[in-house]
C-alpha cells in the first residue's frame, strides 16, 4: 500500500494543486482514464469545501490529503480540522439552519456523492474527513 500525503494551507488558490496531484497519482495507480476528470472534480469540491471550513472557522491548520494506493482500489481522503457539530446537538444560542455555510456544505457534499460512488464522511468536534475510493485496474504488462 502506498501513500501520499499532501497538507496545504487553507487557500483557494492551492486547491488546483491538489486536484493535479491527486489526478496524477490515480492515473498512476490505475484509475480508469474515463473517470480522471471525476476524481479532479471531486478533490477539488473536497478540498474547497475544507478550505472554507478553515477559513470561516480562522483555523491556521492546513488542510490535508491522503491518495492511498491499495490493492484494486484507490482513495482520496480530505480532512479538515474545523469543529463539526455532532448530529442533533446545536451550540449554545445556535438557531437551526441558521449558519450559512450549512447549504453551501451540503450542496458540495451531494456534488461529491453525484461524482464517486464510494463515499464516506465522517465529522466531529475535532474535524472531518471526506474518504473517496475509486477501483483501480491492474498494471498492464509490457509486451516485447
């Protein structure tokens, strides 16, 4: 299993270098060549989305990505570090559907959900994750 890891900081502007590495380590892992611009769609919704959650939240930390490389499979995980509220709870004074960035999360998550169709997402007081996975084809052997 292979592995690579990709933090950067929480700015628009490196979200395009996120989805040119990821892209080039799936085709370099055996992704379908059909699905590439899939995969660059969806890091980048990934990645943008947590670049927002930083920002809003003024979180310094930077924004992380793993491109695993597993047996007939590849995955992107993006994790952020920004606070989630934990299903049914709100914070102190908070009014439902009240924070704004909540309709634009869910539009980049059902974006992502309609581009991969392995997704997981996972959130907590101490940030989230987004866990991509793609099948991968086993490498062509060279004909002499």
């Amino acid at each position: 299993m292979a592995t690579v890891e990709l933090r950067f900081s929480a700015l628009p502007e490196h979200v395009r270098t996120a989805r040119l590495v990821a892209a080039a380590v799936a085709r370099r892992a055996g992704v379908d060549e059909a699905v590439l611009d899939e995969v660059r769609l969806a890091v980048g919704e990934a990645c943008s989305r947590a670049v927002g959650l930083h920002r809003n939240g003024g979180i310094s930390a930077p924004v992380k990505v793993l491109l695993i490389e597993e047996e007939k499979q590849f995955s992107i995980e993006v994790g952020d570090e920004a606070p989630h509220a934990v299903p049914g709870e709100r914070a102190p004074g908070e009014v439902p559907g009240d924070a704004p960035e909540t309709e634009e999360d869910e539009m980049g998550l059902a974006v992502i959900s309609g581009l991969v169709d392995d997704v997981e997402v996972s959130a907590g007081e101490h940030g989230g994750s987004i866990r991509m996975k793609w099948p991968t084809a086993p490498p062509a052997t060279l004909l002499a």
